[in-house]
C-alpha cells in the first residue's frame, strides 16, 4: 500500500501517543453540576430554551440554533436547571453556561429511531441533533452537508495528526461498525458514492481494522504517510485526489466533502439510536497527568473534575485543550468539557519549548514548513508594524494556523498568533469598509 502524502512543507513532531494509545475508552462519571456552554461551535451562538427551576433531561434541547450557522445544544444530564453562569471556554472567552444540578437519574429524552432515512430525514436529524465537526474545527455539520455544488467523493479523515491526541485511533478500534454505518448515512445524504478514507501509515492496526469491516467496493481505505498536517482538508484532499482547493475556497468546491471519524459515529448515533450530541470521546494525556487515558464523557464537566478522576496531577506547567500544535493554552482547569474538547493536555517542562522570542533571522524555514506555501515571517513582520494591507497581501486569510511555521522556527518567534492577529485585523477592517 503506497503512503500518499501533501505536495509540499510539513513537519515531523514527536508523536506522544504511546501514553493513551492502548487505552480503552472509559466511561467518565458526572459530578453534582454541569456547566453547559451556549456557545459550542462556529456560528452564532445558540438562545437559551430554558430557565431556571425547570426540569431537564438527558439529551433534551435546551439551546436553540441561532440562524442557519449554528447547532443545538442538548442537555447531557437529568436534573434542575440552577440559571445561568459566565465563564471561560477553551479560547479564553467568557460564555454563558447553563447551570444544571444533576439528579443521577439520568432520565432520558432522546429523538425517534429511524429506519431507512431519506436523505431530507438525515440532514435534519443531523441538524436537531445539534452534530459538529469533532475533529476540532466544529462547524455545523448539516451545513456540509447541503453543499451547493454536486459532490463526487466523500473523504473520511481518520489521520489524526496532532501528537498526543488518540481518540479517533481507539474509534476505529472500538467502534468500526458504527463509523462505518454513519458513513453510509453521509453518502445517502450527499447522494454520492465513492468514499476516501485516510488514515496515517502510524495507526497500521486501526487501517487493517477498518478494512476487515469495509463490504462497499466503492469505498477505499488509504495509507498516508505520517506527517503534520495530514489531516489538513485541503492536505489530506490533495494526498488522496491530488486536486487542489482554490486560494480562499471551500472542498465543496472543486467536489469533495471531509468528515472526521468522531463525526460519522455522532451522526449514526442520532439517526439509529435518536441520541443528540451531549457526550465527547477526548484523550486526556500529557506526563503532567498522573494516568493518560481516552474518555467518553458528558458536556460541561469540568476539566479539573476530569483530572480528578485520573488520579490527579504531576507536576506541569502548561495546559492545552485540543493538541499542542493547534489547541490552545489555558491559565487554569476551570473550562468544561463541549463539543470541540479533542484533548486535554498537562505538559511538564520537559514537554515545552518555554524560551523568549528574538528577531527573525530571515532563514526561510517557516515558509518551507507551510503546508499552504504562504510567507509567515512577512505576516509577522507586517503585523508588527501594523500594515494590515500588506498582511492580507500576503494571503494571511488562508492560514491554517496549523503551526509548522512556530515549530521550526529557530528564533521561535510566535508565528501562529501573528498569523492568528493578522486574520483578526484583516477581517475587522474589511467590516469597517
């Protein structure tokens, strides 16, 4: 089988999966309150539909979707709604959470089974149950799935690239069939029939597990080679089509549609079993964490409440929620688990690049990291000295601020938030104009 690959840049970190790799999933239990963020996706963020003093149950609405871009919220336990709270999500915003004070009874209210959907009855289902891209990105998924251009292949992404992070590896393992199903929900919804699935040459045993389950001769499984970012979109497209995605484009565009592996499970688990998205499969590792492990657990328990549970902690210095190259650092385990939480990460200081920035010596290498082929020095360097015109000149709106560029980068210059300002300014100004 050939390791297929992206075109050009990348980088190799070390992987760090052998800490939760051979974990089985456990099931994580439920403390005396949930928090449940209002805002779990990309999108406008959901309306309330409850208040305090009412009574809840498992998997029930209580979060509108709040126009075409956005996604349900559900409750992920039964009890009474306490009101509402302000704090602190994984990116550091504070964010209404509804307060609910847990019964342990955990009464249930999940949507009708069905039987043979059409594809009119999977997209709304995938859309009333509220389904994300768990992969990380977490942009509704019914929207991808009312794409405006006819689709000629479905790419499933099982790369999962980021080091440390092995939650869709114990997916594939554990729970193959079910993907598998929720793959075929999503061809009856796109109305296609060729299926890619991608998964990196580093998970040889989820690969072969994959393709002792697969009957449909349409779809085909593919070793690609290990390396960061595979599981990119436009990367891992490219890797297995060798089709590019236009500058400022979408996958749909040029016929293709990506889904990630946790996605295909969420959305069979809604139209077979009627359960809306209140429950995240995560990696909890890092050597900061007394015992790494891979979790099924419920929206908005806390993160200290999850490390509780593993035995507590070691001695770290930094906390990450998603991976190290593209989650995002946090001061404190205040922050609860939604639907975007792939991972949780306590790294000691043997695990981190903790050293100041100096001037940029102009060696190039971040550009021949990029995977996208942009210039991440001049980025930094415009944003700096606030030319944001020259910033989006230099197409800073196409990173995807995967870090390749910071992690090569021998002044360690803090290339990804540069390139993260540079977007923020850009798109402020274009919404002044």
């Amino acid at each position: 089988m050939f390791k297929l690959t992206f075109k050009r840049g990348g980088i190799h970190p070390k992987e760090m999966k052998d800490l939760s790799k051979d974990s089985a999933f456990e099931e994580m239990p439920v403390g005396a309150k949930v928090y449940i963020p209002l805002v779990q996706h990309i999108g406008a963020p959901c309306t309330p539909t409850v208040q305090a003093g009412d009574y809840v149950k498992v998997g029930q609405k209580i979060g509108l979707a709040n126009g075409y871009v956005s996604a349900n919220i559900h409750s992920s336990v039964s009890g009474t709604v306490l009101g509402f709270e302000a704090r602190e999500n994984a990116a550091g915003r504070r964010v209404r959470h509804i307060v609910i004070e847990n019964d342990y009874k955990y009464d249930e209210a999940f949507l009708e089974p069905l039987e043979n959907p059409s594809s009119e009855e999977i997209i709304a289902r995938c859309k009333e149950a509220g389904i994300v891209g768990m992969g990380g990105a977490t942009f509704p998924t019914h929207v991808k799935l009312e794409p405006k251009n006819p689709i000629k292949a479905l790419i499933i992404n099982g790369s999962e690239c980021e080091p440390y992070i092995t939650t869709d590896y114990r997916l594939m393992l554990e729970k193959p069939i079910e993907i598998l199903k929720g793959v075929d929900l999503v061809k009856k919804a796109l109305d296609t029939k060729q299926v890619f699935f991608g998964i990196e040459a580093n998970k040889k045993e989820a690969i072969e597990h994959i393709i002792s389950h697969v009957d449909d001769e349409q779809l085909s499984v593919f070793e690609l080679k290990t390396k960061y970012p595979q599981g990119g979109e436009k990367q891992l497209i490219y890797a297995l089509t060798k089709e590019i995605v236009p500058n400022g484009g979408l996958p749909s565009d040029i016929g293709y549609i990506v889904l990630n592996v946790s996605t295909c499970l969420a959305l069979y688990e809604a139209v077979y079993l009627g359960k809306t998205s209140y429950t995240r499969y995560l990696t909890v590792s890092g050597k900061g964490i007394k015992r790494p492990a891979n979790l099924h657990a419920r929206i908005g328990i806390p993160y200290e409440e999850v490390v509780d549970y593993l035995g507590g902690a070691n001695e770290f210095v930094k906390i990450i929620s998603g991976g190290p190259m593209m989650g995002v650092s946090m001061h404190n385990l205040k922050t609860v688990i939604s639907k975007g939480s792939s991972a949780i990460l306590l790294l000691t200081e043997k695990e981190i690049r903790d050293v100041s920035p100096t001037p940029c010596i102009g060696c190039g290498r971040c550009a021949r990291a990029c995977p996208i082929n942009l210039m991440p020095m001049l980025i930094d360097d415009a944003v700096l000295n606030n030319k944001i015109e020259k910033a989006e000149s230099y197409y800073a709106l196409s990173c995807i601020e995967c870090g390749c560029c910071a992690y090569v980068c021998p002044a360690k210059r803090p290339l990804v938030q540069s390139q993260r300002l540079a977007k923020k300014l850009i798109r402020e100004k274009n919404l002044k104009k």
